[in-house]
C-alpha cells in the first residue's frame, strides 16, 4: 500500500517502510498504487548484487556454491572465472563446474565470460536494503522539504550491480509516469541518478565500462562509452547530473550524490519532471543543496564548494580516490 501523507492542500504520498509508518494514517488516506504505461516501452531490469560481503569458507559442494554465490552477490559487477577463483580459493575447474550447474538453475548467470547471480536467486532473496541502514527517519524529512519546494517528484537512489535501485519516493498527484516505477530500477547511463552514482564511484564505472554496448531507451540516451565519459567529467565537476529525455520521453531529471561517513557515494537524490522548465537550473541548485544536507547528516563533510563567477557554487567533487 501507498499512503498519502497531507501537506496543506496538496496530498502527498511516500513509499511506506517494512516498519511501521512515521506518521499513522487513516484507511480514507490509503489509496493502492495504480501506474500505467500506454504506448511507452517497458523496462526489464537485470539482476543487481547488494554492497560487498566476505565469502564463507567451502568445504563440500554445497558450501562451495555458497562461497561463488557470495561473492557473485557482493562484486560491484559480473566476475571471471579467475578473480572468482582466487577470490574464494576454489580451483578453476571447481568453480567453472559449479558454476554450470547455477547457471543451469538459475541462481547465476553468464554474462559474455564473466558472471553474476541470477535471477531466481534475486526472486528467493527478496528485496534488497531500501537505503543506508538506519537513516531513513534521518533522510525522509529531506526528501519531503524538496518536494514541497519542487512540487515534483523526488527519488532517492542505490546502487545495485549495473542498475539504480529506487528506494524512496515522494510525488503528488501529477506525479510523471516512467519505465521504472513497477520494478523500481533502471540502467545507470541514462538516468540523472545513475550519472551520478557513475561520476563518484570509480569501481562501479570500472565494472560499467566492461559490460560493452549501452542499450538505448531513447533517441536521446547516450550510447557510446566515450560520450558517456565526458558527460561523467561534467557531472564530477558541477556536482549534479541531468537525464534529459534519455530514458523514457518527455521526462527531465537532476540529480545529486550523497556521500556517507567514510566519503563514498552512498545515494543519489532526483527530482524529475516532465518538461525542461519542471527540472530548471534552480531546481537543480535545490537538488544539491538537499543533497549536501543530507551527507552532513550522515556525519559526513560535504565536498568544498567553490565560488564561480557568477556568484553560484559548485561541488569540486569527491576524495580523488573516486575521480
């Protein structure tokens, strides 16, 4: 279920936690989540694996395959056959045979020569973290002031393998319809979140470049490596990214980073539109400024800004370990 939560005269809705809700809300507020796509493409997301675990020793088989799947499910990206071996000790024709019989399964996947788990593993999982644990009740408030200030809706994004996992969500009743919002995820290249989480997550880029060709969504998504390289470069030195129509059409969005205690990207904020004007320079500098909030309260110092010349700042981006 959806609940709305009232803001004066307009209603507002959040994605309620497995926990109990902040604020109790009446079965009048309650209202179910009905989004439908007419005439636009649909998105198939592929399997994403949460942050990094350490593998579990292996003795026979089945704790063997427990080790792969392990470490498949903590790798920022699809794996080859020799990292996956000396990361979990196994020798490679070990790991290759157990491998066929996940894949088989489904548990796991190949990708060209590399791996990554499947998507049976990710449907026996279940959902993943919805955010940094513990900092819901300490983002949401955020989230909620953008929104009152933008009207639009606000995302708050992860990553997950080589996709953006949307883990909050605050919209009225205009709220824009897109690709994502019956799975909750999409690709990394051509939303303004993904950029982000691209231009301040070296790993993740590293693993992103790999994967080949990019898929296009849009006449307007970026599909080439190397333009995607220069809009990142941009997106590092201003500290916000735009998706401009290059995942479903007519939709404009910025985006922010959000940085965590040890100085990794951890989030990234939006606000999407459906036109140019919804998602102005402005709101932009909203987006940011959010997004700086919340890094300072999860004790974390917001990148040093720099005054420009025309009076605005600027992010000089994150530790250079990032870049």
């Amino acid at each position: 279920m959806w609940p709305y939560m009232s803001l004066g005269n307009h209603a507002l809705r959040c994605r309620e936690p497995e926990r109990a809700p902040i604020h109790p809300l009446g079965e009048q507020d309650r209202m179910p989540r009905a989004i439908t796509h007419q005439g636009k493409a649909s998105y198939h997301p592929t399997p994403f694996p949460p942050p990094p675990a350490s593998p579990p020793p292996s003795t026979g088989s089945l704790e063997r395959a427990t080790a792969i799947l392990t470490y498949l499910s903590a790798a920022a990206g699809p794996v080859g056959l020799a990292e996956l071996s000396r990361r979990t000790g196994l020798p490679k024709t070990t790991a290759h045979r157990l491998l066929g019989v996940l894949c088989a399964t489904g548990l796991a996947q190949r990708i060209d020569s590399d791996y990554t788990i499947g998507q049976k593993l990710i449907n026996l999982a279940g959902p993943g973290p919805r955010m940094v644990p513990g900092t819901r009740r300490m983002v949401l408030p955020h989230l909620i002031r953008l929104y009152e200030a933008t009207r639009q809706t606000v995302n708050l994004a992860v990553p997950r393998g080589m996709e953006i996992a949307y883990v909050e969500r605050v919209y009225g009743h205009g709220r824009v319809s897109t690709p994502s919002d019956e799975v909750d995820r999409a690709p990394l290249h051509c939303t303004a979140g993904g950029k982000v989480l691209l231009a301040f997550n070296h790993e993740l880029h590293a693993a992103f470049r790999d994967r080949g060709d990019l898929p296009r969504m849009t006449r307007r998504t970026l599909i080439g490596h190397a333009a995607l390289d220069r809009e990142l470069h941009v997106v590092r030195r201003r500290g916000v990214a735009y998706a401009k129509e290059e995942f479903a059409e007519g939709i404009v969005c910025a985006a922010a980073p959000v940085f965590g205690p040890d100085g990794r990207v951890v989030m990234a904020i939006s606000v999407a539109g459906a036109s140019p004007r919804a998602v102005s320079a402005e709101v932009a500098d909203l987006v940011r400024r959010t997004a700086h909030a919340i890094s300072s309260a999860l004790d974390r110092p917001f990148p040093v800004l720099a005054v420009q010349a025309t009076g605005r700042t600027r992010a000089e981006g994150p530790p250079m370990s990032f870049l």
